[in-house]
C-alpha cells in the first residue's frame, strides 16, 4: 500500500519558517517513497482564525512548488463525521460528559490530569458540558521516528481528556484522528511541540478501531528568546518573492540536517525539491534545534 502524508495547519495566519519546516519534512519523505502528500486546513476553531489565511497558505505552498495530491480538505466541512464518531464512542461508554470548569479544575490541582470526577459523578442532562474520553491506566508507548520511543505513564499519562468543548467546538483530539483515519493517513510528521499530543491520539485510534499512523516529530525552530516560532511569538511571514524561495529552501533543508551541495543550493526551487527528494534522510534530522535561528531565518 502506498504511504499517505498531510500537512495539517490551522488558518491563523500566514506560513512562517517554522511552517515552512513542517511541511517540507513531510512533503520531502512522503515522496522519497512515492506516496502521496495531502493538504488539510484544520478550521475548527473560529475564534482564533484569521479571515483569508487559508488561501494565504494554499498560495505560499504553491510559491515554494509543494504541490499536494488531491483536493484540499476542510475540517470545517466534515462536522456530521465527527459527531457520528463522538455518538458512538459515547454509546460505547468510551466518552462522557464533563462540567468542570477551568476554577474548578485547578482547585482540585486536575488541570494537567483530569481527576475523573464527572466520570464518577455523572452531571445533570442539562448541564453545559464538555465531552471526555476515556483514557486507560496502562502505560502508552510508541516510537518516534526521529524522537525515538516514548512512554507515558502514572502522572505521565494523559489522563481522561476533552474531545468536544463546552463551547459547542470538537477537539483537535478528535477531529486530527478521524480526519486520519478517514484518508488513510499512513504517517505523520510535524514538529514535536505536537508529541506529548499524540499518546491521547493513540487511545482514539484504539478506542474506534484505526489503525495507527507512523510518527515522526521534527524540533520546533525557535526565535532569539528561547520561544517556539509561530504566529503567537509573531513570527514573521515566507518571503514569497521569486528571488528568495530558493534561498529559503535551502536554509530549510540545513536546519533539518539535509546538506545539498553547492551547485544543488543556485538551483531553482524545482531543482532543489528534486536533489532534496532524491537525497532524502530522515535520519540525519536532529533531535533538537539547540540554537536559536539568526534573525535572518525568519524568511528560512
């Protein structure tokens, strides 16, 4: 079976460097090995989303020939799927409703790891509820592909965790899994500030019968303060002039430890894409970015 892998952003503004990390790790090794890369915009959150930012994503991606299979899908398009999904993980008694709010929560120190309290004190029919999935106690492992194994357990585990928001919004959680699932996903790659996420997708996956995708977390680039690169930390946007996107290629492939040459680095961005995918190493990706990327690397 062929290999199937995403990039998945949210549209809250334009792809910056780290973006650019993301989605070119997992464009370059999905098509080291033939297989398809899709486009997703995981629209499921209005209030943090910025008007027009998806088709500023599309176009940025195009600049930079990171050309997707498919249509591109639209979480905010796939809503009964997900409600038929939470239904029958509550009809299987694998999910149940929570009211606790965030006060609550951190006056019984739950905040990080739910305590199960509505679980053993089910809420009123007419409470205003959140939705959680019931996690189990027994240890979750799985093994990153860059990371290496990782475990969770005791107070590592992820604990019981929301799937569907008091607010009337589903849950990345949710939604990410079945999206997945639903197109086949084979592998995932994004950057490890999404790691200590994934056990939580796992016990999705189990609890609704998926298969699970391989995993493979890149380091997060992070600005001159120590902070992840994104649109909260203000990052700045691709330079998406003709001129640069090669040289912001390049700088892109270095940080994730692919070395093109030379003659490889004058090339268009067509010709660097085609020296990358045929020189592809997932195994030469650090662990870490250690160092904080110059100012310059904001255009990467």
């Amino acid at each position: 079976m062929s290999c199937i892998g995403r990039f998945a952003p949210s549209p809250t503004g334009p792809l910056h460097s780290g973006s650019l990390l993301a989605a070119l790790a997992g464009y370059l090794d999905i098509r080291a090995q033939g297989g398809q890369w899709l486009l997703r915009i995981e629209d499921l959150d209005p209030p943090r989303e910025v008007a027009g930012a998806a088709d500023l994503i599309l176009f940025a991606l195009e600049r930079f020939r990171l050309h997707w299979d498919g249509p591109v899908s639209y979480q905010s398009t796939r809503l009964e799927l997900y409600r038929a999904e939470l239904d029958r993980l509550r009809r299987d008694g694998l999910a149940y409703p929570c009211q606790c709010s965030r006060k609550q929560l951190s006056e019984r120190d739950a905040v990080l790891h739910y305590d199960g309290h509505c679980r053993r004190y089910p809420p009123p029919r007419s409470a205003r509820c959140a939705i959680r999935a019931v996690a189990p106690a027994t240890e979750i492992e799985f093994i990153d592909r860059i990371q290496g194994t990782r475990s969770y357990a005791g107070d590592h585990a992820p604990g019981d965790f929301v799937i569907f928001r008091r607010d009337g919004f589903f849950a990345y959680q949710l939604a990410v899994v079945v999206d997945d699932a639903e197109q086949g996903i084979t592998q995932v790659t994004r950057g490890a500030d999404l790691i200590d996420e994934t056990p939580r997708q796992l016990i999705l996956q189990r609890h609704l019968g998926y298969g699970r995708p391989r995993y493979a977390h890149i380091p997060v680039l992070t600005n001159a303060q120590g902070q992840k690169l994104s649109k909260q930390t203000f990052a700045r946007p691709l330079d998406l002039s003709e001129e640069l996107i090669a040289r912001q290629l390049v700088r892109a492939l270095q940080l994730l430890g692919q070395q093109p040459p030379r003659d490889a680095q004058t090339g268009s961005a067509e010709e660097i894409l085609h020296w990358a995918i045929a020189h592809w190493r997932l195994d030469r990706i650090p662990k870490q970015l250690s160092l904080a990327a110059p100012a310059s690397t904001d255009h990467v």
